[in-house]
C-alpha cells in the first residue's frame, strides 16, 4: 500500500509539494517504512506451521550466520548512514535539485532501499527464522519496487539525460557480482554442514 501511495504522490511532485518536502512527514513515513520492513522479518515463527530443517541447528551454521548478520548490519547501516549524510534530506525530499552520483550512488543507485534490505536480511540469518526466509523476498522487491518508482516518477523526469547516462553505469541495487558474492557466503555453510554430514 506505501508503495501506490508514495507513487500518487510523485506522480505529481509539483502539486504535492508540500506534503512530499514536509520534514516530519517523512521522518514519520521513513519511519514506519522501516519498521515493516524490520517487523516482518522478526516475527516469531509458528513451529507448527513450518518445522525447521535440522541443518538450521548445526552450530557451524548458527556461528556463520551470526557473523554474517553481524557484516550484514555493519554494511546496511554504513549504507544508510552514508547516504542520508550526503542527501541531507530524508524520505522524498529534494536533493536541492542535485542528481547525487558519488560516494554510496556511484555503486548503488538506491543505496537506502539496499541498506534496508541487508539490515532486513542480517535479521533473517540471526534468527533463522523460516517464515523470515520466506518474507524477506518480498522485503526486497519492496524496496527493489519503491526505488523504480521514484526512478520512473520523479527522477528521471527531473534529470532527464543526466540520468539515464547514470542508470547504465550503476545497477540499482549494486554490480550483479555482489549479490553472486552474497548469495555465496549465505549458501556457503549450508553446503559444508551437507558434505560433512
């Protein structure tokens, strides 16, 4: 539903101006964004429901998914809060008319919506949670889904040329060997609790 709503609003920037370049209105929004995003991962899972391989016990798994949670945070809220450092604005507000490019935007092109999706996914590996493993999917097509609105919305009609000289640099949520490398180190000791066992 946020994502339709944050559309209609950017559909017609100019016309919402007041809402979408409201300072407490975006904190609110990011806010509750945020916090759907991070709640739907950690919500308890019913055992009964869905009973967890044992491989999720194998205490080499546990280890590694902590320390990779742990990597995971670190990376996110680098992200996060590298980003909203250089944007000085939150949530849909006007970078002062400035297509932002460098530092976290010259690898990422939403680096916010990635960094909320490796927080989200850090707390899917902590709690080895398989309703969480099921959810977050859909935790990042969210986020993948809000930054192409914006895109088609708003900043590709406000910078135009600029930015789709950008776009064919930078992918927007990284190089494809990223999410290869993660997938990986997420896979990695499943794959080793399998062939020892």
């Amino acid at each position: 539903m946020y994502i339709f709503i944050y559309a209609f609003f950017l559909k017609d920037r100019e016309k919402y101006t007041h809402i979408l370049e409201n300072n407490k209105i975006n904190i609110i929004l990011v806010f509750i964004y945020n916090i759907v995003c991070y709640l739907s991962v950690l919500l308890p899972a019913d055992p009964n429901i869905l009973i967890k391989p044992s491989i999720f016990e194998n205490s080499f798994v546990i280890i590694w998914f902590n320390i990779l949670a742990i990597i995971l945070y670190i990376l996110g809220g680098y992200l996060l809060f590298i980003t909203l450092k250089m944007r000085k604005v939150i949530g849909a507000q006007d970078t002062e008319g400035k297509l932002l490019t460098n530092s976290s935007y010259s690898f990422f092109r939403h680096p916010i919506y990635l960094g909320i999706s490796l927080i989200a996914l850090g707390m899917v590996l902590t709690s080895i949670n398989l309703d969480a493993m099921i959810i977050f999917p859909f935790i990042l097509l969210g986020n993948y889904l809000t930054g192409t609105i914006e895109e088609k919305y708003d900043i590709e009609e406000r910078f135009k040329k600029q930015y789709q000289e950008y776009k064919k640099k930078v992918r927007r949520f990284g190089p494809f060997y990223f999410w290869l490398f993660l997938l990986l180190i997420v896979s990695l000791p499943l794959c080793i609790s399998i062939w020892i066992l």
